[in-house]
C-alpha cells in the first residue's frame, strides 16, 4: 500500500503543480495539495478521519457546481472534445467538466482513504 499512497501523492503534487497557469489556480493547488497531505499521511498509516470526511463533503458540495457544466458536455454530439486543449477555450463547460471530473478523483480517493481509516480503526 504504501507504494500506491506515493504514486497517489506524486499523482497529487503533479496536479497541483498543473494548476499554476489554471485562470484560478489557488482552489485549486489547494484541492489537490490538500490531496497529496492525505495521501503522504496515508504511506505512514495515518488515516485522520475526521479530516478526510471534511474534505470528501466539501468536495461533493463543490462538485455540485458543475453539474450543468456536465450535463451540457454529456449532451454533445462529440463527447472528446473534453480532451482537447482548443476546445477548452470555445466552451465554458468542457473546463467545468475536466473540473468535475478531477474532484470526483479526489472523492474517489477519499472514500477509498475512508475505509482505510474505518479497518485501522477497529484494530
């Protein structure tokens, strides 16, 4: 495991650095900076549960913002744009929804973080 919580925190820092020339890059430095602490903690089996339940709510709450952004990108006719570094300029909702799509990582991650901590518990 611990192999795997250094890939996740390698992953993390990456995308945080990633966000430097992002229009609002100090959300989002913190989003995956605060994601690539849990996962460092995580190499030396520490799972702070409360902290990790606060960040998976307030990333699903935030989440929730871009919804339309993802529901208007699932109605296209040509879903790839989505990977596409032109179209991201063209249309607001190919940016919320790589947005969605890296907070539904971290959520991904979290839960996972979640149930980590929940077996270490009842040790």
């Amino acid at each position: 495991m611990r192999i795997v919580n250094f890939i996740l925190a390698i992953m993390f820092l990456a995308f945080a650095f990633l966000q430097l020339n992002d229009p609002d890059p100090v959300i989002w430095i913190l989003i995956y900076g605060a994601m690539a602490v849990v996962s460092i903690m995580a190499i030396f089996e520490f799972y702070p549960l409360k902290f990790i339940i606060g960040l998976t709510v307030v990333y699903v709450g935030y989440s929730l913002l871009y919804i339309p952004g993802v529901v208007e990108w699932l109605q296209q006719d040509d879903r790839s744009a989505l990977f596409s570094d032109v179209a991201k300029m063209e249309h607001l909702y190919i940016e919320e929804s790589r947005e969605f799509l890296g907070l539904m990582i971290c959520v991904a991650v979290l839960i996972f973080y979640w149930m980590r901590a929940t077996k270490f518990s009842k040790r």
